[in-house]
C-alpha cells in the first residue's frame, strides 16, 4: 500500500517572495518545524485502467485539434 503525504507551513511574510525565502532559510537552519502546522496522509488513488487512459489522452487530442484546426 501506498500513501500520499502533505505536510502544511504557514509562514509569514510581506510576499510570497519574501515567505519563501523565510522558509528556505528555516529549513537550511533546520528549524522548519517551526512554522509546521498540519500534516495529511491520504491512501493512493488506484491507476486509471487502460481504456480510461486512452479515453482521455483522445479527448485530450481531440481538444487540441479542435483549439488548432477552430472546429
């Protein structure tokens, strides 16, 4: 089995410039726990079957010849 992990921060700053370049310096300081709030574990989404796939990779063609050709 497989999960999905996401772990949430919340860090200040005047910019999301600015907050990430906070962050980075926590982390290089190991002190990113600090600003750590929640983490998320999800199981991991099943593969889509093989005509599924090849459904939506033709949709997906079809989508771009319609956008290039205006039909």
């Amino acid at each position: 089995m497989q999960y999905t992990i996401i772990r949430i921060y919340r860090v200040p700053g005047d910019s999301a410039q600015e907050a990430q370049e906070r962050f980075i310096e926590a982390v290089q300081l190991g002190v990113e726990r600090d600003f750590h709030v929640r983490d998320y574990t999800k199981e991991a989404q099943p593969e889509l079957q093989r005509a599924d796939r090849a459904r939506s990779i033709r949709s997906w063609w079809v989508l771009v010849r319609q956008q290039l050709l205006g039909r």
